[in-house]
C-alpha cells in the first residue's frame, strides 16, 4: 500500500508521465530535447534545448470540499459491536503548475506553447494509465485546466518571475484538480444500541 502524503508527488509524476508520452512520434510534443521537473530560477538552464520546464509552484485547498460529514471506518475490534470509528474527509487540493518552455528563440518557445496547450487539451482528463502510487489506490480522477487571466493574471506572472529572479517569460498555467489528502486520525465512539423512554408523570 503507498503512502497517503505521495499524493503530491504521484500527481506531479502522473503529469510528467502524461507529457512524456506525448513525445512519441507523431504526437504533439515530438522533437521535444528535454522535459524536466525543476524550479526555473534565475540560475537555471535546461541541458538541451527545445525544452520544457515542469515546476509546482502552488498547493491551495479545494473550499467546495469543506463542511462535508465525517467518514465511518471499520474499528479494529469489529467483535463488539458497540464501537465504531470516524475520520476527517478527505482534503481536496487544486495544484498549480507552471509550464515553461525553452527553445532557440521566442517564435519557436511559442509553437511549443502552442504544442503543450493542444495536447493537454485533448488528455484534460489525466488517463488512469499515467496514474500511480495512492491515488491510483484512490481510483482518483485527474483532470487539468489552463488558468484564466481570473485565476491568474498577468500581474501574478511577473511577480512570480520577479520572485524567481528571472525575466520575465511567456508560460504556461495549468491548475490540477482530483488530488485528495486522506486523514488518518480515527475516533472512536460507543454506537447507541438501546434507549429507554420513561413517560411517567414526575
């Protein structure tokens, strides 16, 4: 059984493994030098171009899966029937993924923008093919969607160059939703089996 904090990270890979399948021939990313998970910092320089830069650069909680009512689980002493165990529901997470991509000049880091939005368009939902460790224990459903300049404006984009210390560059956003955190705290309670109503007049 995988571990459930991988969860973060067997998301990354299952998007890695989707963008590396998609440099097979014939496919959109085909001619691709190089894909990497790294953080495009100021210092960074991909190995070879053309090249295409995966970096996580934001986890948020998911608010709509707040307020929702608490799991029952099997006990440990499932001989007495008195007794069962509830834990949190799972934390939904939207991942934030900035995809960047460099090439010889600025017109070739377009088409291969142009590249990556197609081909992340026809795969939205993540195939379970590329999903592994605890959330393909938890059959979870990937899916991916370009930010909007709501979700993330242009102001946001530079900030966050001006944090990584480099200039400014044209990428790309993709937020990843279907990624869940299971709590692993159990609390036990005694079931009511009986109740007794006394209706005398006191």
């Amino acid at each position: 059984m995988a571990d459930p904090y991988d969860v973060i990270s067997d998301a990354t890979k299952a998007l890695y493994a989707l963008l590396q399948a998609g440099m097979a021939p014939g496919k959109a990313l085909n001619g691709l030098g190089l894909l990497d998970v790294a953080l495009p910092s100021e210092t960074y320089e991909p190995a070879s171009k053309p090249a295409l830069t995966l970096c996580l650069y934001r986890v948020v909680e998911n608010t709509h899966g707040r307020n929702r009512e608490r799991i029952r689980v099997p006990t440990s002493t499932p001989d007495d029937p008195a007794r069962f165990a509830q834990t949190e529901p799972p934390m939904l997470l939207d991942l934030h993924y900035l995809l960047v991509p460099f090439a010889e000049s600025h017109l070739k880091e377009q088409e291969w923008l142009g590249r990556t939005v197609q081909y992340l368009y026809d795969n939205r939902v993540v195939p379970s093919t590329y999903v592994t460790g605890f959330l393909a224990e938890q059959e979870a459903e990937i899916t991916l969607q370009l930010e909007t300049g709501q979700d993330f404006s242009f102001e946001n984009l530079a900030r966050l160059w001006e944090v990584l210390g480099r200039k400014y560059k044209v990428a790309l956003s993709y937020k990843m939703r279907g990624v869940h955190v299971e709590s692993t705290a159990l609390a036990t309670h005694l079931r009511v089996l009986e109740a007794a109503t006394d209706l005398s007049p006191t």
